[in-house]
C-alpha cells in the first residue's frame, strides 16, 4: 500500500501548556513531517515537553530595560509536559484527546514585600503545580489523499474542559513574618475556569519528496467572561480597581497562527517558519472585562524531526522577534476615568523550548 508525507500538527492548547510569560497564552504548536499508510487506522501517542523563562518587561512594544537594572523585573518559570492520544478512525476522520500536566514559579518582589523594599528577602516566589484544562478535538481531512497526494487542509474543532485549578493558591510574603494564602498570577495559573470552544486550520503542500510547506491556525473561543476569582494577592482592591473590573481574572480568547517550510533528508526534515501567539484585547464571544494582560508575540521558528525505528522524535525553538503588551479593556476604562492614559505592562521570554516524541502503536 503506497505511503504519502504529510503535515501533523499538535496544536496543545492545553492550559498552561504555553504563555509567554505574564500574556498567559496557552497553547503549544508542533509541527511533525510523518508518514502513514492510507487506510491504516492506528493509535498515536505523543508526548511533548515545553519550557521558557520570562523575565523582560515590554509596554507596548518597547522594552523598560530599567525593570533589569533595577531588579524590579518578574521572573516566571514555565514547565509542561503534555500527554496527546489520538486515533485515526478512517481516511477522513480522527479525533485527539490532550492532558496536560503543569509546572510553574514566579518570582517578584513586587508581589511580597513591593519593588520599593532594601530588605534583603523582599524577592520571592510561588508556585503552582497539578494538571492544566483538558481538550478533545475531532479533525476532518479535506481532501481524498488518495487523489490528492501533494497536499491536504485539515480542519478541527473541540472543546477546551476547565479542569485545571484556576483558583491555585499560595504564599505571598509581605513582610518578615506576614505570610497571606491567595490566588497566585493569572500567568500561572492551572486554567482559566472557562468551558472553551476551538477551531484549527491545518494544510501543508508538497513540492518535492525533500520540500514542504505548511501553515495553521488555531482559535480557542471562551465565551465565559470573568472566573470570579481575585487579582489582589490577599491586599484590599482600590476603587479604581474595582471601578475598572481589573479585581478579579478574565476569562481570555486566543489564537496562534504558523507557517513555514520543511526539508526532508531521509530520516531526518528540518523546518524554518514564523509563529504569532496572542492574547486579544476583545473575545469574539461574550465581554472582555476583568483582569488581562492581552499581547502578542511574533517568532521565527526553525525545528527538526527525526525518525527512529519505534519512534520519531522533534524538536522546536521559538525565538521572538517582537513582543507586544496591548491596551486591556481594563487599561481603557482607567484612562477614561482618570483622564491619565494606562497601559500596563508584561513579561516575556527570548525563546521557548518545545521538545518531545510519537509513537504509533
């Protein structure tokens, strides 16, 4: 039975499986050169680890270098290790389930003792660890492959299960011996407590059995407005806070787009492509006020694939190029309100590592 090449992808959005830093955009792109049989029907296990530090602040698009010189910078640890099961039910449809298992500290003084403190324990940190939220998805190939053996569209959709602990608390030190439990950031939290609803395109073209190329899509759609849970670290909200909903977590939108070309040599394929995470200001369902850092991060992205004799095993390294912290629904209704423009600002890493392995069985 003749074998084709096409494009795999795994778009995890599998909560807090990916965020550029304090933009908690949640999802994990992979793209995997693979071959299969036609009609096979098969299981496929892929496990995928990710991990990037976040440390460099941006408002808008430029960078508060001060924040480093000053020691005032958030530092976030971000470690996920995703499990995916997926089965091709026949030549047209599969469907995938994906369990995320998380890992997170952040590291501030802002938080604790405040950015203004000479003592020397004003930095610390909390944590959160446990699984994030839980997706199904079910893809539909456009195209006979058995017409169309040069390329393909692929197109998913799924629902996104709030089964991560967006309510994950933990220790703020507020001085010497003050310790407060509350809600640690939004940015590592488990999950964002909203029932989700996402879409993908997938497609690739091949122009030769050594060059491909791809592109994808992927929108998760929250409908939920507000988690309900609070923004303050165990302090008392302001009026303005209040005033402007940034008191307690929005529920957030987001997307992420891809595209790029593969090489292929045997056993081993090499990629080069861009990547756009984002974060939007307004959900395309239901409102956009409460507490988010909305921003985009637009990477360029080379990766490998290389195929062992039971497994095959890939690896990607987003760099960023430009890094965005946009205006919150929250930021506007303070300018109007206090007649002062606002803007705030986040972290966000240089690079991520994605690394992980497939197996068919």
């Amino acid at each position: 039975m003749k074998k084709f090449i096409f494009i795999c992808i795994f778009t995890f959005i599998s909560f807090y499986s990916f965020s550029q830093g304090c933009v908690a955009i949640k999802s994990n792109g992979m793209v995997c050169t693979m071959q299969h049989e036609q009609n096979k029907q098969n299981w496929q296990l892929n496990v995928s680890y990710r991990y990037f530090k976040s440390f460099r602040h941006f408002n808008g698009t430029v960078e508060q270098t001060d924040r480093i010189e000053n020691n005032t910078e958030v530092i976030n640890h971000q470690h996920s290790l995703n499990y995916t099961l997926s089965r091709k039910l026949n030549k047209r449809w599969s469907i995938a389930l994906d369990f995320p298992i998380v890992s997170n500290s952040r590291s501030s003084l802002y938080e604790h003792y405040g950015n203004s403190s000479t003592s020397p324990n004003a930095r610390q940190s909390t944590h959160s660890f446990g699984i994030g939220d839980l997706r199904v998805s079910g893809y539909y190939t456009v195209f006979d492959a058995e017409k169309f053996k040069k390329g393909n569209i692929q197109l998913g959709f799924g629902i996104k299960l709030p089964t991560g602990d967006y309510k994950y608390q933990d220790y703020f030190h507020k001085n010497d011996t003050t310790l407060v439990m509350a809600p640690v950031d939004q940015s590592i939290q488990l999950g964002d407590g909203g029932t989700g609803f996402t879409t993908e395109v997938n497609g690739h073209y091949n122009f030769s059995k050594h060059l491909s190329v791809y592109g994808n899509f992927y929108y998760l759609f929250n409908p939920r407005e507000q988690n309900g849970v609070s923004t303050q670290r165990g302090n008392i909200p302001t009026a303005l806070t209040i005033l402007s909903n940034s008191d307690v977590m929005s529920v957030t939108d987001q997307y992420l787009i891809r595209a790029g070309a593969n090489f292929s040599f045997k056993r081993l394929s090499v990629s080069a492509g861009g990547r756009m995470e984002c974060v939007p200001v307004y959900d395309l369902i239901g409102g956009s006020n409460g507490f988010r850092r909305p921003g985009y991060v637009i990477s360029v992205e080379p990766g490998m694939v290389y195929e062992f004799k039971k497994f095959t095993a890939f690896a990607t390294v987003p760099i960023a190029l430009k890094r965005d912290r946009t205006q919150s629904v929250s930021d506007k209704i303070k300018t109007t309100l206090t007649g002062v423009y606002t803007q705030g600002d986040a972290a966000f890493a240089d690079y991520t590592i994605n690394a992980g392995m497939y197996i068919n069985f």
